[in-house]
C-alpha cells in the first residue's frame, strides 16, 4: 500500500513546499540579523537557527501525515471538536500575552500560538461533519446550524485574546467550506446577508482602540507617519525602492531599524526589497500553484470528507497570503498574519506543514483512484484470444 502511495504522491506538489519552506528559511535569515544583533544582543544567526529548528520538526510531521490516511481523521472529528474548545478556553486561563494578545501557551519552555492548530482542527471537524450530513444538507436546522454554532463559538473565543486576523480567517475558511458543502442557495445568501449584518454591528463593540487605528494606519498612512502608519510606509519605501531586480540579497536598508517586524508580518516587504519583483514573483507563483493543486485535488477527489478537506486547507493557504498580503502593501489593515511557509513563526510553520501532508494524502489516493480506472477501462476494451 505505502509503495502505491509513493508512486501516486503529487511530487510536484511536495517539490513546491519544499522549495518556498527553504526559501523562507534563506529569507527569515537575512530579514533578521539586525534584529537579532543590535535589538536582541544575539548572534546573528539567532532568529535562523529557531526556524530551523521549528523547520525540521515541521518536515517530520509533513512526512509522517502524508503517510498517514486522511480518512482516518474522520473518527477523531468530536475529539477535535472538543479539544479546540478546550485548548483555547486553556488559553484565555493560563495564556500568556505577546503583542497586546493572550494567545500563547508556553509548554516545555515552548511557546506554542494554539489558535493556530484550531484552524485545521475546524477545517478537519467542519469537513467530516458536512460529508456526514449529505443525505440531508438541504436541512438547515439539521445540517448546517449545528456546526455553524461551533464555528460561532470558536471565533468569540479567538477574538476576545484578541486575534481578529485569525478569527476572520477561521471565519472565511468555514464560509468556503459551507459554500462547498452542498447547502441550498436560499440558505447560503441568508447566512451571507447574517454574517455581513453582525459584522456591522458588533465591529464597533469588538474593536479595541489599537484595532480601530490600524484602519487609519491601512487607508491613510501619510497622515500619521511617525504613527499609526509608520510600518505601512515604510513597507512602501521598501517595495519601491527594491524596483525590478532589488538592492541585492542581504542588502535591505529598511531592515535597519526602520521597518517593524522585518522577519514576521512584513517579510514580503525586505523580499521584494532585496530580490525586487523577481523575488515577490516566485514567492506569489509558488503560493499560487499549491493553492490551485489544493482546490485540483479537492475537485478530483469522489470522497466528500477528503474533498472538504482538501478544499478548506487550500482556502486556509489562500485566505492567509491574501490578508498578509493586503497588510504589506496597505490593501488590508495590519493583523498581524504570518505569510505561509515564509514569515519566521514555529507555530504555523509546524501547522501549514502538517496540512500540506494531509493535502498530499488526499492527492495520492485520488491519483491511485484514477490509475485504477484507467488501468480497468484499457483491460476492458482489450480482447484476449483463446
């Protein structure tokens, strides 16, 4: 069976990952010397050999999940539901606060972001719970209102650490996955019309004072510069002045003190400012490809809960570049949202690996499906001669 599965593997796919996870890890590298020299008193190297670190034990879990069957995670689907209650109500009690957000566990001596893991435990709980529900989907009250309070709950309780970016992108990767679901339309337009009228509403209860600045810091940066719109603009400074070819690999001027956060939230920034738009192109183009191979695979996929599956971790990938995206060039407000595979962050590295075997997974199986097909469709149009 393993060796089927090796020979079914999306290799392009793995081959993808793997290049934007080394890249990323050449690119937290030269984000954060500064940082970890003049601000942290560290070696040079400090923030590198972290990520590596977190990288490794990221490459393990990728391997050992794309062994491991996706089906399998159907049976767990009320484990994971509770554990992701349980592991973000442990956060709001023991939690510990960085950047103005009490949503850290420190475990071990390790500090662990488990809003983070929640989004594939919803993706996982939402995909098992809508392939279960088929026969009746078009049942609202049955179908789509129990795991809609579920997604409710989880998205008050990643919002009161407070972590809106990653509440909302909780909240986009359910909506794609209801989309997906097969519910009636009536019902999907009542639940947009819903969601669109509580966001209204409870924003201005919701968002704290240095929430609500950072839509002026994202709209109009130039009229508090040395303010709310300090690291906008100097994000702007450094994706302009890296033009078509970039200063050079190493050779940012912003990462100098100027631009905050150099190798998190705004490291497309210092890459397009030292690589110029060669570099935020094949960072975007990687990106891209293994979104379209996640939305492929679960198109292809004949299996409801691996079709679900495949389709809400590739609108995780999608839905988080676009926010830190939108971020970096003033599109979006500032949240906070690493970029996948490339931002310096153990918790979502080690999570986006793991959800990219499970991608991988999925793949394997649908191309053993279609060779199987194949290799039955060409026996039987052949007559054997007796």
């Amino acid at each position: 069976m393993i060796k089927k599965m090796f020979r079914h593997y999306d290799y392009s796919l793995i081959i993808a990952i793997l290049l934007l996870s080394g890249f990323g890890l050449l690119m937290v590298y030269s984000s954060s010397i500064v940082v970890s020299v003049i601000e942290l008193k560290q070696s040079s190297n400090f923030f590198f050999l972290k990520q590596l670190k977190w990288l490794l034990i990221a490459l393990v879990m990728f391997f050992l999940t794309m062994l491991f069957p996706y089906k399998a995670y159907k049976r767990f689907m009320k484990l994971v539901a509770m554990l992701s209650i349980i592991v973000l109500l442990s956060v709001k009690v023991f939690g510990s606060v960085a950047n103005n957000a009490q949503s850290w566990l420190s475990i071990g001596g390790v500090s662990v972001q488990p809003s983070e893991f929640v989004k594939l435990g919803m993706i996982i709980y939402l995909a098992a719970i809508f392939s279960k529900k088929q026969t009746y989907i078009s049942d609202f009250t049955k179908a789509v209102l129990p795991p809609l309070i579920m997604i409710v709950v989880v998205f008050l309780l990643v919002a009161s650490q407070p972590d809106l970016g990653t509440a909302l992108i909780i909240a986009g990767i359910s909506g794609v996955m209801i989309i997906c679901s097969g519910m009636r339309m009536k019902h999907l337009f009542s639940l947009i019309g819903l969601a669109v009228l509580a966001i209204g509403f409870a924003a201005p209860f919701f968002l704290t004072a240095e929430q609500s600045s950072r839509f002026a810091g994202a709209y109009d940066p130039f009229s508090d510069p040395d303010g709310n719109g300090y690291q906008l603009v100097n994000s702007y400074i450094a994706i302009a002045s890296g033009g078509v070819s970039g200063r050079g690999l190493g050779q940012s001027i912003q990462k100098f003190g100027f631009l905050p956060e150099p190798q998190t939230d705004f490291i497309m920034a210092i890459i397009s400012e030292e690589l110029g738009i060669f570099g935020v192109l094949f960072v975007l183009g990687l990106l891209a490809f293994i979104v379209f191979k996640g939305f492929l695979i679960g198109m292809r996929c004949k299996d409801t809960f691996g079709s679900l599956l495949a389709i809400g971790i590739a609108a995780m990938l999608a839905i988080q570049s676009i926010v830190n995206l939108g971020a970096v060039t003033g599109l979006l407000p500032i949240t906070g949202v690493p970029l996948p595979f490339i931002s310096y962050g153990g918790s979502f590295l080690v999570l986006s690996m793991i959800a990219m075997g499970i991608l991988v997974n999925i793949s394997s199986f649908v191309n053993m499906k279609q060779s199987y097909s194949t290799n039955t469709a060409n026996t039987k149009g052949k007559i054997t001669l007796t």
